[in-house]
C-alpha cells in the first residue's frame, strides 16, 4: 500500500505576488535505460517532509526506475527553472541514456534531445553523408555535452569541442570517460571568443567544423571566424530553419550547399531539424 505524505499547507508559488512555495515538477526519463528523474522545484519560503516524499517514491510501481530524486531551490521571478540550489534527494546527481551505442550521464539541468528515437537515425545519416576516412580533424561548435563529438569519434583523428555552458562541458568530459574515448577535448567559452584567441593557430588545421547552435543559430563573428579556419566542409544541425537559411547565405561565400535534408525531431509540430553539408569551392 502506497504512504502518501500529509497534504501540504504551503501554497503554489505565484509570480504576480513573488510568493508561494510549490513550483515545478521536473520528470526526465531515460527512453532506452527506462531511468526515471525526478526533480522537485520550489521557492525558498517553506520547507518539506523529505523523509514523506523519498518514502511515497519507494511506494510507487516506478520505484525501481527512479535513479535520482531531487530538490531544486529557485526564487527567481522567471517562470523558467533557475538552479539557485540543487540538492540530491535520494540515489544519484544523474540520469543515463544510451544513444547509438554510446552512453550518456545527464545532470537535472543539462541539454539532451527530448526524442533520442530520431536520434538513431539522424546520426547514421551524419556518418553515412560525411564519410569520414578516420585522418580528419574536427572542431565542433556549440557542442553542448558533446554529444555529437562522442558519436564521430570512432572515424576522426581528433575532436575538439566548444561550449559555453561550463557545466556541459564537465558532462562532456564525463561521457568522454564512461565511454573510453580518448581523442576528445573541450573547451569551456564563447565560440566567437575561443576562436578569436586561436585564430593565429586554428587556419588549416582542422578539415571540419561541426556547428550545432541553439534556435537563434550563429553570429557573423562566428561565421568569420570558420572562413579564417577554411576547413573542406562544414557541417551545420540546425533547429530553427528559418535562421538557418538566414545565415547559410553567409557560409555561400566560399562554401558551396551540398546536402539540404530535413528530419521530423518532434512529430504532429511545426518544428524540424535540418542536417547540412557545405563544401568548400
């Protein structure tokens, strides 16, 4: 029989008052580890029964699904979830996803495709429309918990990978190891910045460059700096067509568009992603 915790007297949190105390509940699953997440978001004006909560949890069908329990303090006026402290409830700070062979550890505010099925057909058509011959050398843009560094790692000589998010980088480290890849490196920083400071360096040395930037897509600075770099090809995952063609006009310069093709990540929405491929002239 499932012990449910005493009904709360503490009130949903409400932005227009700044007060209130239950905010979100955060549930990340694992499609292909069948892990579950669990993350509790409230303000910092109240408290819980802990002991209540992990105890209703260990009572539920899914207990044995649940890897990780945790409570996320946000007093931030965004509805969005700002992680002002996050403590582990109960099991561990992560979940695990396996995605083309390839294990992933997922912290509760990291970025992971929500529709790792598409995944498993994105990335062999990126294998199969790059070709790699295992000599080339790649810089990977945006890179975020390296995903995409991780799934080309087998056929390059080396990766490098860039992002912003210090945390994501950490996490890509991580997955660099539980997967025993050694020919990746990342940096923690702005992708125009890191670039800038190695742009004496950088010219010829890689054969391609990999962007995967978020819905507002890449800056001129970026695009510049790619130019100085000159590699063979460049790559561009794109998650918003419309910036997209936008700043692929941008790349025409010296690049020519190669392959165009589209791919359904979130069915029954106005939402797709786009895999290209541009080859120097």
């Amino acid at each position: 029989m499932i012990r449910r915790p005493p009904r709360s007297t503490l009130f949903p949190y409400t932005t227009l008052f700044r007060s209130g105390f239950w905010r979100n509940l955060v549930v990340r699953e694992g499609k292909f580890t069948d892990q579950i997440m669990v993350n509790l978001v409230t303000s910092s004006q109240g408290d819980f029964d802990e002991d209540a909560l992990r105890e209703t949890l260990d009572g539920l069908p899914t207990k044995k699904r649940i890897v990780s329990l945790i409570h996320t303090v946000n007093d931030s006026l965004s509805n969005a979830v700002i992680p002002e402290r996050v403590t582990v409830l109960a099991g561990s700070s992560f979940l695990e996803e396996e995605v083309f062979n390839l294990s992933f550890r997922i912290p509760p505010f990291s970025f992971f495709q929500v529709n790792p099925f598409i995944m498993n057909v994105f990335y062999p058509e990126l294998h199969r429309v790059l070709d790699l011959k295992g000599n080339e050398n790649i810089l990977d843009l945006f890179c975020g918990s390296g995903t995409i560094s991780l799934v080309l790692s087998s056929r390059a000589n080396s990766i490098l990978g860039i992002e912003l998010d210090e945390v994501a980088i950490e996490n890509a480290h991580s997955n660099a190891r539980i997967n025993r890849i050694e020919n990746l490196s990342f940096i923690a920083g702005k992708a125009s910045k890191v670039m800038v400071e190695n742009r004496n360096d950088w010219p010829g040395r890689f054969d391609l460059v990999v962007v995967n930037p978020p819905r507002s897509g890449i800056s001129k600075k970026v695009v510049k700096r790619i130019l100085e770099i000159n590699p063979e090809r460049v790559v561009y995952s794109s998650c918003n067509p419309n910036t997209f063609f936008q700043q692929a006009g941008w790349l025409l310069e010296r690049y020519q568009l190669e392959i165009v093709q589209p791919f359904d990540f979130f069915p029954q929405t106005p939402h797709m992603e786009l895999l290209a491929v541009f080859n120097r002239e």
